[in-house]
C-alpha cells in the first residue's frame, strides 16, 4: 500500500485537552468485559494493534471518564455512564428489516452495515464502487491490509488527551474501512449503517473505527446512518480517522437518530492535505445523549474544510457538538454553520474552536451557531473560541439563540395554517440554512426528509 | 353576516377598543377611518385573533358562529382574511409553497379536494398575471426583499387565491405611490362580489376614491362616533378629525 501521510505521522493532534478532570474511578466497569473477551478481539497477532490497544487501556484506566471539570466537558454531564453495567452487546440474530438509505427505491450501491458494531456481511455490499476502491470492514483488513491499517489508525485520533478514544483503542476490532486510490472519483455515495439493536434487559456498548482514506485527486462521498432500535439502553463510542490527500475532496455526511434509550459519543479526526477538502455535515436528531466531536486540520496549503450540522432536541435530549478546526499552513478556508432546535427542557452544547498557528497566513475562517428555542425549559450553551497565532488572517464568528418569529407566525396562521405546520414551516426555514451546505442533492433532500419526520413526531 | 357587539379589548392592560359596535352584511363594503391611535390596527388584529389583544367585553358573531372562540387559522378556514398593513417577511419560506400550503389548509377545512402542484401553478399563474405580479414574485421567499407596492400585491394575490367571506384591509394604501394603489385598488375591486364583506380600515380618503365603500365609519378613542356614506370620507378629508377629539398631527 501506499506512504502513510507524512504530515499525520507528526502526531500534532494532542489538542491542549488537559486530563485533569476526569474519574479513574469510572475506569473499571468499562475495563471489565475485556479481560474476558481478551485474545478473542481480531488481529491480536498484529504487535502495533496489540501495543495500541495496551496503551488505550492504561491510558482509560489512568483517567476514566471525563468529567465537567475538563473544560472541554463542562457542558456534557457523563455521570450517569458510570451507574450503568454496559456489556458488549452479543451479536444480534435479528435481521435487520429497515435500513436507512439515501438511495431511490431500488437502487442499490455500496453500502457496509454494522450491527452494534460488527460487520454484517449479509446485509453488506460493495458493488457499483470503482476499480482499486477498498470498502471493507476493519476485522477483515487486519488479516488482509494489515500495513494500510497499522499506517492510519491512531494516527489522527490521540488517546493521550481523549479518554474516550482511549476506551475505543482498548476495544479495537472493526469498523468500516475506505480507501480511495488517487485520482480516483466515487460517483455513488458510499453508505455506512450503524445499528444499535439494544434490549431491554442488558445494556450494551460499542466501540467502532473508521479509518477514511482518499487519496491524492481522488473523491468520494460517505453518508454514515446512525439508527437504534427499541428503547434499550446503549453505548457507541466512535472514533473515526480521515485522510484527505492533495487535493482530493472527502464528503462526509451523517445522520444520529439512535434510540430513546441510546448514548452516542463519537470523535472524528481529520487531516487535510494541499488543496484538499474536508466535508462534514452531521444532522442529530436521535440519543438521549450524543457529543459529535469533530476535529479537523488544514495540513496543507490551500486547503479547505466544511464543517456543519443541524442538531433537532426535544424532550430531556443533551446534543453536544464539539469541533475544533485547526488551520496550520496557509491560504486555508474554514467554515462552520449550524443550525440547532431545540424544544421541551432538551439542552445542547456547541463549542466551536478555531485555532491559526503562526505560519498559517491569509486563513479565510468563518464560523456560525444558531439555535432556536421552542421552549421555556430548552437550553443552548455556546462557546465560540478563536486562538489566533498569525497576523493576517480573516476569521469570524456568530452564535445567537432566539425563538420562533410571533409576527411570522401569526402571518401564517392567518392564511389558514395552523399553528404546528407554521411552526414546521418556520423551523425548517430556519434549518435550511446550514442545510444548504450539503453539497450532494441527494443527500440533502433525504435529511431534509429526516427533519420533516421530525417535525410530524412534535404533533 | 358579521356583528360586532360592544367590543372591548386591551392591549398590555390598556383598553384599546372601548365597545364597538358594527353589522356587515353580506357584499357591503364597510370604511373605517379615523385618526392615529383610534384603535383601527387593534380592531383588524381582534377580528384576525392575535395573541396580545384580548377581548373584555363585547362579542363578535360571523355567520352565527362565534368568532372570538376560533383560532386565527380557523378563522382564516372560515373566510376571514386580513389584509396586513405591514406582511410580514419570512426567509427560508417559499412565497409558492406559502400559498400552497395556505390554500391546501383552507380547501381541506371547507372539505374540497387538496389541490396538486399542476393544479395549484394553474390557478397562481392566472391569479398573478390579472395582478400584474411577475413568476420571479413566486420563487422568492415570502416577502423577502419586496417592495412595499410588491407586498401589498402579494397580499391581494393571497386574498384573491384564497377567496375570503369576510376582507380585512388594514391601512392597505400605506407606503403605495398612486400606480400601486391603483393596481391594488382593481385587484381588490375585482374581488367585490354579493356574497363577500369587507373592511376597509384606512387613515386617509384617498383609498376611498379607488375602492368605495358602501358605509364609512369613523373610530375615535376605541368607540365609533360616526357613520354614514361614501360622503363621510369627503367631509372628513375636508376637515379632519379633529370634530372627534384627536389631532390630525398624531
């Protein structure tokens, strides 16, 4: 297989996270059920998988949890993770009847299926994908793309600093793998379907890795649907790395509409070379608790990199969204929209930093939070953060919360519409904001199709 | 019909209207006039039923229903259609998808078939070509960047699609130059017919000369203290208000 990235090997992402402020006391129940999975977890012949996992559980153990006194956590409240017993959920012998898709009726494409974070083949395909087009999950590749694997994973996502991708190395066995060749264009959207099945006696956890790969010239676009199924209380801590190469563009693009009952904490990492592009999209709907972090790093020059979302809560939901753009050489462009509703005493969190180290001059970043809020009880709590080490740079920032228009409001239900599909109406205005920087029609009209299903669940 | 009885309301705890009382029959067209601070607004914003403006005392009867029991949707549902003095902007809202969405509303509370997009084109691009008003109007968000003769088209173009019982036009010459009130003016006159009412609220007689009303009122100090006919408008322009104790200056 090809080098790995040269400026990923630098290991820079140890972002300024202190561990100060997290629970070693927590770390033991977590711990637990590998002792006894042991040497069952794939690869376990691999001396760098090995090493990796080894380090990812003393670093877990040393730590545990996070608290909120990190302040990258005071907003997130995981206290509640250490009163459950999790247990690796055991594979699920149901069949999955209803995958989501973005794809018309009929249509099939590539598209690799995790059930509670296990492969499944059976529900799997990779058909439609380009000549020299790796999909694949990450249990297989370790027996198969051992070098490709032991050259990206943990490369962009540091356990030193991040308790939680510590946990995710301990328990390393799959996840979906792409790699894109360069110069290589993946028309299809390339579909990734995570399922937490949950029950009710027993709650579960998961721990996926995905490694995205698209090298030099080459594109792609990944849509990933998070999906639960019943009300079962489960975990799925995922961490997942990004390689954009020199001007290659990565569309990255994913839906959360977990269960009730589902914790959803996920880290995306990514690195992004000369000229290349980094977008990503996620659009949170679902989890009775979900943090989307996501970190992404010009390394190149004239890079650029998108990074939005939407998140919808209702209900006692908490959506936290955490990113961290970090523009390290010079002519980048960042940017940054996201649109949050928010409804009953639901809460959510953005906390959006910008960082401009000294050599990256002439850095375009923008960032903008707007939440509405539909209730009394709703909660929004933003943290806007530039760290700006270069002179000439152009970087802004906006974060408002606000409520529903009365005047417009009224305006609509004196022609007739009544109050929820006015309020649909003005909700998704605001939503179409952030919305529009989807790229890809297709993928656009399906969240836009997800919005609306949450919109009819208010009524 | 539509009867007023003694209406009173307040607006933040200050009586606005102070016992109003009108009957609008079926096809009159009725002119409220009167000076700044009268109550004209609040008397449009009672019968459209906002939020804010709560009624005290009084009763409004619509075709023997009572009306102030309804939500400003059913209202709508029912016929009524205010006319706003200032529409209100909405971006991110498609001016089409608005009209669709209101028309659908309404035709499904009145039991009639929802119309289909093929349909629904049909019937705006007639609607709006008799107004004048362009298809690029259609596409842009409600209100959003029009000018205040677009606004008030778009008004008479929702009056007009969604054929009211009962029109409410608050103040809809303000902020027109003459060509735009003219056009206004056919749009509503076009709209005049044995089975619809309207209402007419307006500050200055101008209006008057281009949509003539059967009866004008005048709205003084939340009360009406005059009535009478089209001639009324002519004496009031002559001399004021000041005969009903409010400045013309206000």
């Amino acid at each position: 297989m090809t080098a790995p990235n040269t400026q990923a090997n630098s290991r820079l992402h140890s972002m300024t996270y202190s561990t100060r402020g997290a629970d070693p006391a927590t770390a033991p129940a977590f711990l637990a059920p590998l002792d006894e999975m042991g040497a069952g977890l794939p690869g376990s012949g691999l001396s760098w998988l090995t090493e990796l996992r080894a380090a990812g559980r003393e670093r877990f153990a040393a730590v545990g949890l996070p608290t909120i006194k990190n302040e990258s956590w005071r907003y997130t409240n995981l206290r509640d993770l250490a009163k459950v017993s999790f247990q690796p959920a055991a594979p699920a012998a149901a069949t999955i009847d209803l995958l989501p898709t973005v794809r018309a009726e009929g249509q099939d494409g590539p598209r690799l299926v995790f059930v509670d974070g296990r492969f499944r083949a059976d529900l799997s395909s990779v058909e439609g994908l380009p000549p020299g087009v790796e999909l694949l999950s990450l249990a297989a590749a370790l027996s198969t793309h051992g070098e490709l694997l032991a050259d990206h994973i943990g490369r962009l996502a540091a356990a030193d600093d991040r308790p939680l991708v510590a946990l995710n190395s301990a328990y390393l066995a799959d996840g979906p793998v792409l790699h894109v060749p360069a110069g290589v264009q993946v028309e299809r959207p390339i579909e990734l379907v995570f399922v937490s099945v949950g029950t009710e006696a027993q709650a579960t956890s998961c721990h996926p890795r995905s490694l995205l790969i698209a090298k030099a010239g080459s594109k792609a676009v990944v849509v990933e649907h998070h999906v639960g199924r019943g009300d079962g209380t489960t975990l799925s801590n995922h961490v997942t790395e990004v390689f954009v190469g020199e001007g290659a563009t990565l569309h990255h693009y994913k839906s959360q509409r977990e269960g009730g009952g589902a914790i959803h904490l996920s880290h995306i990492a990514a690195t992004v070379a000369t000229g290349g592009c980094y977008d990503n999209f996620i659009l949170t709907t679902g989890a009775k608790l979900s943090r989307n972090e996501v970190v992404s790093r010009l390394d190149g020059t004239e890079a650029r990199t998108h990074v939005s979302g939407g998140y919808l809560v209702r209900g006692t939901q908490h959506a936290d969204t955490t990113t961290v753009i970090v523009h390290a050489k010079p002519n980048g462009t960042s940017r940054e929209v996201y649109k949050g509703v928010i409804d009953d005493t639901a809460r959510a969190v953005f906390q959006g930093k910008i960082t401009v180290c000294p050599d990256a001059q002439k850095t375009d970043g923008y960032q903008l939070n707007r939440a509405l809020l539909l209730s009394d009880g709703a909660e929004i709590d933003s943290k806007p953060e530039l760290e700006i080490h270069a002179d000439d740079v152009k970087c802004s920032h906006g974060c408002t919360a606000g409520e529903l228009d009365d005047d417009a409001l009224f305006y609509l239900r004196a022609r007739g519409i009544d109050r929820d599909t006015a309020q649909g109406l003005l909700i998704g205005a605001f939503l179409s904001e952030s919305l529009e920087e989807i790229a890809e029609e297709s993928i656009r009209d399906a969240f836009q199709g997800i919005i609306a299903g949450w919109l009819e669940e208010q009524k | 019909m539509i009867e007023i009885k003694n209406l009173h309301a307040t607006v933040d705890g200050k009586e606005i209207l102070k016992g109003v009382d009108l009957t609008i029959r079926p096809g009159e067209v009725h002119a409220i006039m009167g000076p700044n601070g009268a109550g004209k607004s609040t008397m449009s914003y009672v019968l459209a039923g906002r939020d804010g403006y709560e009624v005290t005392e009084g009763s409004v009867t619509y075709y023997g229903k009572d009306l102030l029991a309804m939500e400003p949707e059913e209202r709508a549902a029912e016929g009524v259609f205010l006319a706003f003095q200032y529409p209100v902007e909405i971006p991110g809202v498609g001016n089409t998808t608005f009209l669709k969405t209101a028309i659908n509303a309404i035709r499904k509370h009145r039991g009639e078939k929802e119309l289909d997009a093929m349909q629904f084109l049909k019937l705006i691009r007639a609607k709006t070509k008799a107004l004048g008003m362009s298809d690029e109007m259609l596409k842009r968000a409600v209100n959003v960047g029009f000018s205040g003769g677009e606004k008030k088209r778009n008004e008479t173009l929702q009056m007009a699609v969604l054929e009211p019982k009962f029109a409410i036009l608050d103040e809809t010459d303000s902020g027109l130059d003459i060509d735009a009130l003219k056009i206004v003016a056919e749009g509503v006159n076009a709209l005049r017919s044995p089975e619809r009412s309207m209402l007419v609220i307006t500050h200055y007689q101008r209006l008057l000369d281009y949509i003539v009303p059967d009866y004008v009122h005048v709205l003084a100090a939340g009360r009406i203290v005059k009535s009478g006919g089209k001639e009324l408008a002519l004496e009031l322009e002559k001399n004021g208000y000041r005969d009903f104790g409010a400045s013309e200056a206000a």
